[in-house]
C-alpha cells in the first residue's frame, strides 16, 4: 500500500499570501505589547490576501489600538521570502498593493472580550469545527509521508543554490506493509522554478540530477536505489513564470497541506490558521486538538489519535469533543474523550496562555509549518496528567 503527502515551499503564492498577514498580525502583536496588552486587550484579527500579476490586495476586519503600516509590512514579507525581481515572479520593491482592511465587527467583538460578552469571558472567535492528529510511526509523532515532504521542502528553501526560485511544492510517497509499518520511499516529486539567469552552462538534465540530490540527501535512508524521482514534470518551469505571475495566491488554500498532508484518517476542520488573531478557535484550537492528540500517543494511550472540537462563536468550551483512534486505543474512545476533556483547557484563554500566541514571533514562523518546531502545541508535557486519569 502507497500513501503520498503534499507538501508546499514557503515562496507557494498561496504560503505568500498567509505570511502576509501572519506578519501583520505580528507587527499588530507587538506594538500592542508596548502599549501594555494583556489577555483581556489583546487585538483581534481576521485577515485575508489575494495576490495577482504584480499586485496584492489585504482584506478583512482587525481591532486594534495601534498603527501599522501594511503597505510596508507587505513588501518587507514578499522582499524577505526572495521575490525582489520580475525575474522570479514576483518583486517586492515595486508590486501594488491595495488596503481593504475594516474595523472589526462589534457584533463579533461582544462575544472575545471577557468584559463584554454574554458570557463575561473570552468566547470562540467564531464558530467552527477543529482536528488534531497524532501517529506513532515518526518520533514527531507525524505521519512519515508528512514529515519527509516537509523535510524536503524545508531543504530547497534553505539551499543556497541560486537556481531554484523561492516558489515550488512537492509529494513524497511511502511505502507501506499490510500491517501500516512504513518501508521505504518509492516515488518522489519535486517541482520548483528554475531561475535561468544562475543556471550557467547547465543542461536540463544536469539540473534534474541537482534537485535529486539534494532531495535524497534529505530524504535519508527512506530513499534507494529503485526509488523515482520526478523533477518539473511538464519539462519546464521557468522562473519568470512562478508565483503570482502565474498562479494567484490566495489566504488558507494550502491547508491541507499544511494539516498533516492529506494522510488518511488525519482529517481537516476549521479554516485558514495563520491570517487570524487566537481568540479565532481556526487558530487557537487546531493547535489544541494537535496538543490533545499528540499527548495521547505518547502516553501511549493509542497508537494513532484523532481529536474533534466543536465551538460556537462568544462561548469558552468547546461544544463537543471526539476522539476517535482507529481502534487502537487501550480503551474505549468514548472514555478517553472523557479524559481529554478532563486533561486539556481547551477554553481560548487557556490555550493563548498555554501556547503564547500573543507572541509574534510565533506567528512570524506558522506560515512555514505549523508542527515540527519548538511549539508548545508540539510538546508531551500531558503524558503523566494522561496516565493518571487513565489509570495506567
């Protein structure tokens, strides 16, 4: 059985456009922090971005009591992700950009702030229905497909090889027995724009052999001889016809890739993660069910979690949550939904406070990935709370 997982480079249009305005919402973050924000006064945001052929439009609704200057927020995010030049799609330097950013909603606004709300407390930014994952078959407790793709994609953004443009995306296929124990890698695909001015004397061919190399190298021992590599299937992908020159970019439109790479049963709620204020549960709780399900695992509770949360705008709790392993949980589901529930603060509050997402460098690094990294969503500290109320 083949399993394959998606994965996108951060110079993606669409990852463009989320680290628009996860970096607006950064700059929101700290100028609030020098004026004293608290939990309580904390900004709230809802962003969107819409790249064009040359252009950028940034939409939404924001509360804040400082100023940003988006125009130059937007240049400094396209300027800083490698897109300086027409050459390669897209140049920072001299794009439009149009603001359509609005005042947030007070009807909204009622139900996140504590001193106002029906409830007197800070309520779900909306309504919505969030999902956590978590396997055993990496030490990431990540699906394996997941985690290579993303290796790889993290690879060609780092490479200092100035032929591959910033935009690009790829898929890794696995491998696995009758029993789901992966293998082996059997099929890799990789494409990225080529920047023609750096190529040299290089031919196609030795370009491909390139992009292999460095693609297997991060790869490991996943990858053998029999493995296939695919480079720019279609046989071309000049840079001069990357990013938004081509494609448009659009806010949220990689979540699947992003949420655990299309692997089976990892399952996709809620809406766009990066371009939202963490009172908003697309944020906060898809980082919550994360937290829930990967704590599960490594308390070795289950071998594979999945973890449901349901929430209606202006109200704390959670609505419902589900739990669901597959059948490979040491009890039965619907107790360990108990114990989760018991475990886990899955109020707003709780998790803004118990994930710093008032911190802007943490929005400044989502848009990248949004696990694999020194998250506190990514840490097991729940494995004895877990034990414990499960009484193992």
């Amino acid at each position: 059985m083949q399993i394959t997982s998606e994965g996108v480079k951060v110079g993606h249009p669409d990852v463009v456009a989320d680290s628009i305005t996860a970096n607006i919402i950064a700059e929101i973050l700290d100028g609030e922090l020098k004026v004293g924000m608290t939990i309580d006064t904390m900004p709230h945001c809802g962003l969107e971005v819409f790249l064009g052929k040359g252009f950028c439009i940034v939409g939404g609704e924001v509360a804040t009591r400082i100023y940003v200057d988006i125009e130059n927020s937007v240049r400094r995010t396209v300027l800083s992700l490698g897109y300086n030049d027409s050459a390669v799609g897209l140049n920072g330097n001299s794009m439009g950009i149009f603001n359509a950013i609005i005042p947030q909603s007070p009807d909204i606004n009622i139900g996140t702030r504590a001193d106002m709300g029906k409830y007197k407390e800070i309520g779900a930014g909306d309504q919505g229905i969030m999902y956590g994952y978590a396997i055993d078959e990496t030490p990431e407790l990540l699906p394996l497909p997941f985690v290579l793709v993303n290796r790889m994609m993290r690879a060609f953004e780092e490479s200092r090889n100035p032929i591959f443009a910033p935009d690009g995306k790829g898929q890794v296929t696995v491998d696995y027995d009758d029993n789901m124990k992966p293998l082996r890698v059997t099929k890799v695909l990789m494409s990225n724009a080529i920047d023609y001015r750096h190529i040299g004397g290089h031919s196609r061919e030795e370009i491909e052999e390139i992009a292999k190399i460095q693609a297997f190298e991060c790869l490991g021992e996943w990858v053998d001889d029999k493995t296939e590599f695919l480079f720019n299937p279609t046989g071309e992908w000049q840079a001069v016809n990357s990013c938004s020159a081509a494609d448009s970019g659009v806010t949220g439109r990689k979540l699947v890739c992003q949420f655990y790479g299309a692997y089976p049963g990892a399952q996709l709620g809620g809406g766009a993660v990066v371009n939202k204020s963490p009172e908003k549960v697309d944020c906060s709780a898809a980082f919550g069910a994360r937290y829930a399900a990967k704590n599960v695992v490594a308390a070795g509770l289950a071998k594979k979690c999945s973890v449901q949360l349901a929430y209606a705008i202006g109200v704390a709790r959670p609505m419902s949550v589900y739990v669901n392993t597959f059948g490979s949980g040491i009890m039965v589901d619907s107790h360990l939904a108990e114990i989760v529930e018991e475990v886990f603060d899955f109020t707003p509050r709780g998790m803004i406070e118990r994930f710093d997402l008032l911190n802007g460098e943490i929005y400044r690094k989502i848009p990248k990935t949004l696990f694999m990294d020194d998250y506190q969503w990514e840490k097991t500290d729940k494995v004895k709370d877990l034990k414990k109320a499960a009484g193992v």
